[in-house]
C-alpha cells in the first residue's frame, strides 16, 4: 500500500497547479449536482442512511487530496506534497466554506436539510485525508503506518457518519 500510495503521489505532483484548481473546482460542481436533488429513497431505515452519510466521507476525501495538489508547492516536490500547519489549514479551511455554503444551500432544496453533523462528517474525511497525506511525505513512512492510518481514518468516518445518522 505505501509503495502505491508514493507512487501514485508521484503521479499527481506532476499536475500542474492550475489543471489541479479546475480538478477542485469540477469536484466541487460533482458534490453540487449530487445534492442538489431529493436525496434517495431509503427504503431499508438506519443501514442505509448510514452508508448514505458515510458517502460523504470518500467524497470529501477527495476534495481535500484536490485542494491539497491545488496549493503552493516547490518545484523539486515530486511526490505527496511536505504540508506545514499553515497548508493544512488552508485545506481544511477551503473544505469547510465548500461544505458549509453547500450544507446551507441544501436547506432549499426540496427533501434536503442542512446539517451541521454532515459538515462534521465531511471535515472529518478531510482531516483523516490530510492526516494520511502528511504521513506519507515523511521518509520515514511505513506500510503499517499507513496501513494503521487508513484504518483509524474508516473507523473515525465511520463514527462521525453514525453521529450524522443518529
């Protein structure tokens, strides 16, 4: 898992970072489209509105690994960006106003509501993202490392996900 992890880091530093901006910005009107209709039938209760919940998750993974590309880096960076506290801040910064302008925004959409515990949701993916991303630029990185991050990373998700349920 490191070694495709690194290896995929490599592959998107190569972005450039304006191509990596249009990537945010098209995530971003991903995420809009997706809520901007009546959420769909649960027909099965609790199970399914967590899973629905826990989608958030991987959805604002994503958007905090883009915003991440999209940001200041030097240019011998090729592999997972090195993010400082201020980085890090920015890209939960960027998150938040996404989400909180798109969880206010669901609150006129028809079957929608808007959700502070959604919003904890989404935050928590990106941080457990960034906390992941910041892991794998130490030379120091290794497999169970990882490994331990990404499981801490579902079970947290997972927990706000249920938070966001109950």
């Amino acid at each position: 898992m490191l070694a495709f992890l690194r290896a995929a880091g490599d592959l998107m530093a190569r972005i450039p970072r304006l191509p990596a901006a249009m990537l945010t910005a098209l995530w971003m009107a991903l995420l809009w489209h997706l809520s901007s209709g009546p959420p769909p039938e649960t027909p099965l209760g609790l199970p399914w509105s967590l899973v629905f919940n826990l989608a958030h998750a991987p959805l604002f993974g994503v958007l905090g690994l883009l915003v991440t590309l999209a940001l200041p880096r030097a240019a011998a960076e090729r592999a997972w960006p090195v993010l400082g506290p201020r980085q890090v801040a920015v890209v939960l910064f960027v998150a938040a106003g996404y989400a909180l302008v798109d969880e206010w925004r669901q609150s006129s959409v028809p079957g929608r509501t808007a959700s502070i515990r959604d919003l904890f949701t989404d935050l928590t993916a990106v941080a457990c993202t960034l906390w992941i991303v910041v892991y794998l630029a130490r030379a120091s990185a290794t497999e169970s490392g990882v490994r331990g991050r990404f499981a801490a990373g579902v079970i947290l998700c997972l927990a706000a996900a249920g938070v966001a349920t109950a």
